[in-house]
C-alpha cells in the first residue's frame, strides 16, 4: 500500500512539473514571436518610409508588402 501511494504522488508531482513547463514554454514562444512581429513591422514602416530612395518604385512596394505579409504569418 505504502510503496503504490508514493509511486501516486510522484505522478501527481511529475504531472505538475510537466504541465508548469509547458505552460512557460509556451510563454517564451509567444514573447519570441511577439518581438519577431514587433521588428518585422518596424522594418516595414522604416522600408515604406524610404520608399523613395529606390532606384525602382515596383521594387520598394514589392520589399514593402513582402515584409507585412511576412508580419501576418507571424
């Protein structure tokens, strides 16, 4: 009885651990994708700003709408 009793709280102490790691797994995902989108859009807005600057206009928007649809998948 003794040694099924142990053998019960470690796995109810290994679930926990388990699920506490999860749970801040998934926090630094979500912090890591949050700043990839932050840096992503503000290469966009610097990108739209200097938009002039390229020698071709069509490839300034294409760099534009390839880095806020980069954004969106983020």
């Amino acid at each position: 009885m003794k040694k099924n009793r142990n053998s019960k709280i470690w796995q109810i102490i290994s679930e926990v651990f388990l699920l506490k790691a999860e749970e801040i797994g998934y926090y630094i995902i979500s912090i890591g994708l949050i700043l990839a989108f932050t840096l992503v859009v503000f290469d966009g807005f610097k990108t739209l700003f200097y938009i002039f600057t390229y020698e071709n206009l069509t490839k300034g928007a294409i760099t534009i709408i390839d880095k806020f649809l980069i954004a969106l998948i983020f």
